[in-house]
C-alpha cells in the first residue's frame, strides 16, 4: 500500500439519466435517489484511494438547491479532500444538464466520509491524502473544521474544545 | 387548511427487509440505499402536516452507527420536528431488527428539511406544529439551532450572527 | 422459544409510496406490486412471532375494491391471527391515503399462510397465538373455518367433512 | 368487438429468470415476486381477450406447492376459463425448471379476475369464452363454483344461496 | 447429455409488459433495456440446449425497426440455430402487440452467442443442434457466415480466407 | 444549431457498481445489463452531440471478451464517432476495474448509432463530427465501412456494391 496518494487519482465521474420512477409529482429527481447514486460514487473514490472495502460512516449536510429534470442528465463527481487515520472524507459536486437545451446546472455538493476495512471488517489505517491543486488543498484545509462539525453533531467532542470551529463564531 | 397541527398527526412508520441488491460486499445495506428510504418516509411525513406536495430541501449530518444485515427488518420512524414559514424538519429514527434472533438496535437519527410547494411550484405557507411530548418539545426547541447550522452551512447566514448556536462555543 | 406470544407482539406496520413504475395504465397502483408488498409485510410478522425463517404457503382469496393511485401512499398492517403446529395465518390490511387531500381509504384485506422452517429446511413448532381484543378473538376463532377451505380447496380435505365450513351452507 | 373467442386466443406463456433480489434467505423466489409476475400475464391474457385495459378485480386462493430456486426459471402460462359480463376469469399454471439438470416441476395453479375498463374507467362488456379442449372445459365449468365462492367470499352471497357450492358439502 | 438435440427443444418464450421506467422521453422502449431481456432469453435458451451454465460470447448487429410502446407487450422468442464445438448461437425474433388495439408487429431480430462453462468457469463440449423446418434449415446454414464475420469483426480471421463471405461480395 | 461540433464534446463518462442483480451464476456483470447501460451512455453522448432527442436505430456486433466481477466497477465512455445526415455513431471503450487489487482490465468495445428526432417523431439533421486526435480521426474513417456493412445486414445494400468492404475481401 501507498504511503499517500494525491486527490486526482481518486476522481470518479458518475453520469445518470433521470427516469420515471426517480422522480416526484413534480417531474424532479427525489432528493433520496441522488443521495443513493452519490454514496456509491462516493464510495467507489474511496475504494481507488485506499484499496480496501470501506463502509459510509457520516454524510454531512447537504442542501438541495436546483432540482434536476425527468430526461435529464445527472453528472456527479467524488473526489477524496482528506485522509485521516482510517477514515476518508470525499467531496462531491452534483450537476444536472438539460441535453436537448444543452444548458448545465449546479444542482449541489455535499461530503461523505467512509471507513476502510480489514478483512475481518475492522478499521484500518489508509493512505494519506496529497492535495495538488488550488480547489484540492482549500477543500483539505476545511476537512479538519468539518471534522470538529461531525465530532460536535455526534457527541464525541465538547464545543467549548473545538478551537478551529470556535473562531467562526467569534467577531474579530 | 388547519393553522397548526400536533407531531403525532405526522407520524409515519416505515417496514422494509433489506434484500441482496441492497447490500455492500459485507452483506451490509448501503448507506445510501437507507437514506433513499429515509427521504421518502420524511416526505411523507412532512406532506401529512401541510396537505400539499413538498421537495427535499436539506438533510442534516447523518452517522451511520450500527450496519444493518442482510434479511434483518429495517424501521424507519420519521415525524415534523417544527414548522416555519413554508419549509418543515422532519425528526427520523431509524432501527434494525434481527427477526431471528428477536433482537432490535438503534441504528441512526436524522433530520430532513421539506418545502411545501402550491400548483405552481413556488413556496406555500405550511401548519405551525405542535409538539405534545417531552421529547417532541425538545426536538421543537433544538429546531431553531439546527436552522442556524443549515443557514450558516449554506452560506446565508454569518456564524457570528447566530447567538444560539454561538453559545454553545462560550465556556459558562 | 416462548410457548406463547399476543397477536400485537408480531404486528408490523409497513408504508410505501405508489410510484410511475407500480402503476398500469390508468395510473393506478397494479394489484401484482401490492400483493409483493404485502407478503413482505406478512412474512416479517410470521418472523417475529416465530423467530425462525419462514416461507409462503398460501394466500386467501384477496378482493381488491379501491384502487390505490399514482403518488398516493400505502398503509399496510399485518398480524399473525392464529398459530398452528408449524404454521402461521397472518391477516393483513391495506388502506391507501392521498395525503394532499388527507383522505384515508380502505383497500383491501387479506390472509397469507406461512410455515416457519428449522435450519434444514424442514418444518417446526411455532409458539401458539394467544388473542387479546375483541377484533383479535374474531379474527382467531375465523382461522379454523379458513384453514378447512384452504385444505379443502388444496385437495386435502373431503368437505363433507368440514363440520364448521358446511354448517354455513345449511339453513338453520 | 367479436361476440366470442375461444380461451386459445387469449394464451400468454411468460418466462423469467429467478435472480439474487427475487429470493428469501433459503434463496427460494419469494411469493409475492410471483404472485407480481402472474399479475402482469394474467392481465395480458385478459387484454387480448377483451381488447380493452383491465384491472386486477381478485385473486383465488393460492397455494405454493414447490419452491422454485435461485437461478432457476420460472414458467407461466395463462388463458382466460371463462368471461362473465364485464370480467374474465384467468387461469394460471405456473413451473419451475432447472436448466442445468434438465428438470421441470410444477409449482402451483391459480386463478385472478379482472375487470375491463371504457376509457372514463366504468365496466364494459366482454366477449363470451369458447372453451374447446376437454381441460379448458373443466375450467370454464369450475369457475362458476369459483365464482359463488369469491362472492361469498366477498360477503355479497348468502351461502345457503349457492346451489352449486352447497351440493359438495352434502354426501350423496 | 445427449449428443445432439433439436432446435425445437431450446426454444423460449417471454413475455414482457412496457413499463414507465423501461421507456425514453418518447414513450418508446429504450433499446437498451430490450437487449436486457433479450440477453435472458437467449441465455436460458442456451442452457436448455447444453444443460450447463453460459456465459454472453458475443452480440450481432442489431437494428430497432418498429419501437414498442408504453404500455405495449413485448414477445421474445429464442431458439438455438446452431451448435459450435463449445459455442450455441441462438436465433430471437422479437415483436411488439397494442393488446387493446388487437395489433402485433415485427420489432427486431437478433443472434446472440454463447459460451457453456464447466464448473471451473472452462469451456466444455455441447450437444449438436438438429434443425427441423425449412426456416431452422435456414437459419443453421446462415450460422456460417456470420461466424466468419464475428471472428473477423474480432480481429481473429483474415478477411481474405473467409471464403463464404467473401463470394457475397463478388459478381457472379 | 451548430453546424458542426468536435468529437470531445459530446463525451460522457459512466461509472457503474456490479451488484447481485446485475450478475449471472457466476457472479460475474450479465451481458445484457451491460448493454443496458452503454444504450443510456451512448444516447447521452449522442444528444449531447446534437441537442435533441434521439431512439436507438441499431447496434454493432459485441464481443465480451473479459467478465466484470460483482464488486468491481464499470466504466464506460461514449463520444460520436460519425455523423451522417440524421442520424450518429457512437463509440463506446468499456473497462472493469477490481477497486480493492486496484487492477483495471479492458472489457470490450462497441459502436450504437442513434436518429435525432423532431417533436413530431420525424428524422432531423445532425451537425457534423469534427475527429481531432489520431485515435477520434480512425474512428471517423472506419465509419463509413461500419455503416456499409450496417446497410447490407440490414438488407438494404447490395454487398456487391459496397466498394470499401469488398476490397477488404481481395488479396492485394
């Protein structure tokens, strides 16, 4: 196994067609499907980073803003923004497209964070992440407040005690 | 169209067995195979409050604790937490339960956030919701911290501006 | 294995939501996709009275009245009604709901047989039903007549002598 | 419309390949996968019979005699026995094969009733059945027998009215 | 396993109704989900020849003439044409029927190949095929040359030495 | 619309996880799944190409030459090879990929070819294809071979006349 590997070579692009059944009365796709295509694409950009099976261990919040069209195309892309011990945060970036209109639309973005197993299905250490570009090292930064967040929202950390987080809510 | 309504009136109780499509390489059901089920548990919950259509707008960070297996039951319970303006949170309560072996485990918690939407698809005022319970007025009241997390996540709201969810990083 | 176990302890309450692909034609829910539901829901009722793998052994006549429509939502509850030796009948009844009109209909009722099978595939005792409310008694004391039709109707009993069944065909 | 056709005409044979999603944990194709798949022939065979759209009016009893395997294939072969006013009675026979031991097996029979529908959705007439083989004329004879009983069933008979169901409980 | 068998023996077939999801923005069955089905029975077609499991080899060129509607029924028939050393190529001819409109039409036809596996996942030995009709006469002496054109579309014969073929192209 | 557009912009890239569903007995992807999956990826590509809706019109011979396994992943990419008057070849490259033993293997390759439709249903123009790389430019050139070979299994061309196939047929 690698010692580190760099964002790119995670990347997984997942392309979809919106069918009947995807959508609600109004003709969108349900936002539930799109979480469900989004965590195996997820996951499949953990699995290329750490060559193990990894199972979803939190999904951080995600806000819906465009909804995407029966007959349209769902394009979405994962890529890992962070490693930690045994665990991988992966950003992902939804987008619809109209093909006949040929218009593309921000739909959302969201991260998922999985484990890696052993065999046994215990946790085991994966590779670090090295971020290359612009986009690859703010979303690496970020990683540790949005750890805090999950840490918080699940009761294993005091807020008092999450020093980065603590600073966004204090005036200058 | 009532003007308020009581949590108890939005509760819905989901059943589902969780097949071979639905699991990982562990025999475990797939994060977003659940969360599928979860959005439309909560949408139905949230279209009981208001009698009218409504779109996913948010989910709030989910963690993943206990996996549920393969041929075990999954129960999805999901009820309006609070109703604003025209958007409503929906509190879901997810369990597994080994029918065999009579045993249930907590799996996860949830919160999704629905917009009621008129015949055009533009917002439409949705019930105050009443909560009756000890844990109901708790959910009720927690709500508000919530929104200002949804707010400052998506980028409406500046984190210094959100006192009750700032308090939370003040020592006492 | 308890020797006994109340009808409520094995209720299941299960929902879905109608979607494009469960509906025929006239955009009503297809009576073949709710019969699947609905021996899901079953089944997992036999499994909890039980606590052993159960298989199908027969359905009772199911008479479809209202049609349950695109977007609506199905409520289905099953309850085993009475225990035989190796067997279970579970009595199951479907509503369906427009939410947008908050209208609750009935739609239909039904039996499903199951026999409960030890790891080899071979049939075991089931713990006996013990009934509680007036609804449940009704229900119980039914099961017999129900079981002399469905020998009867299997080939495995003359009806001549079906005592209880035939008394109904005979003018007092 | 022809006046009457004869129960050939309306003969539907499907296949299906049972696979992972279609079966229980003893890998045996659940009940309610089946009893979809014969929904869906018996209301083609209803079609061509008719030649108008038709809905699911009831289900006979039905009893699973052999479980069919994983794997395996699953035969149906569906044929209008008799047409009533606006219903048609179907008759299904349903086998399991499996291919690599060359070796079929009979699973069950039932029987499902539809209605045809005029495009405002009310009750048309059907065409007479002409059965002309001798198996075809024990089912067309049956299912008056079968009909008394569904409404009996139904709770729109007085038992002590149906002649022809009474006469089997009588010794001779 | 028997040495030879007819063409007649392997034969297949299914019926399949047109549901929302199987169709584009048209109404039309996509092509894809047809060759889904067909890939099935062709399969099982094979399987009954050989008696063994099979693998897909290869798909000839398929051309969509008449789309099948929503709605619609789709006939697909399968029957080998011929038996190679280990290889079965299987003939299907797939059409279209408006039940309600009493209207079948020709869809397609098609040749799939397949291989039979031993339980190592190795080629084995097939029974020969016998055709019967004037038509499986046809279709067996046909086998050839499609033969040669599929080892030479895969790059394993030179075009030059497929000798019947290669009179197709020149003038008498 | 444009009067022509480069072969690049029509590119889509699709990421599949195998699931039990989707695999044969022997655990590996279904041939027919496969082509379910590259009709929806290669449509994209063609609308993609010429802003309109398009119908499958036929798809080239297949060849499977290594099974994707359940777990692995699949990928494949579409981008129009061709364009004729209305209608367009599409190259598909599809690739499996064993995420845990990070080992990526070619699966096979194929061309579908799509007509652009009005919203009448009716055939419409297409821009043309600009192939810019060594690789888009051979593609381009064996388009009009393919397409002759297409006429004549179609049965509408005479072999005798198809000038670029037959001289494949001649010793030099």
């Amino acid at each position: 196994m690698a010692n580190s590997k760099t964002s790119k070579e995670s990347k997984v692009v997942m392309t979809e067609l919106v069918l009947p059944n995807d959508t609600n009365t109004f003709g969108n796709l349900m936002g539930g499907r799109l979480m469900y295509w989004m965590d195996i694409a997820a996951a499949l950009a953990a699995m290329k980073h750490c060559g193990a099976p990894v199972v979803t261990a939190s999904v951080d919040n995600i806000s819906f803003e465009s909804p995407i069209k029966l007959g349209n195309v769902v394009h979405i892309e994962a890529k890992v923004s962070r490693a930690f011990n045994s665990s991988m945060e992966v950003h992902l970036s939804v987008s619809g497209e109209d093909a006949i209109h040929q218009y593309k639309y921000k739909s959302n973005e969201a991260y998922y964070t999985f484990v890696a197993l052993d065999p046994n299905g215990k946790a085991r250490k994966v590779p670090q992440l090295i971020p290359e570009t612009e986009e690859e090292k703010k979303l690496f930064d970020g990683a540790l407040r949005r750890r805090q967040l999950r840490l918080i929202l699940g009761g294993k950390m005091d807020p008092t005690e999450a020093s980065e987080l603590k600073a966004l809510f204090e005036k200058p």
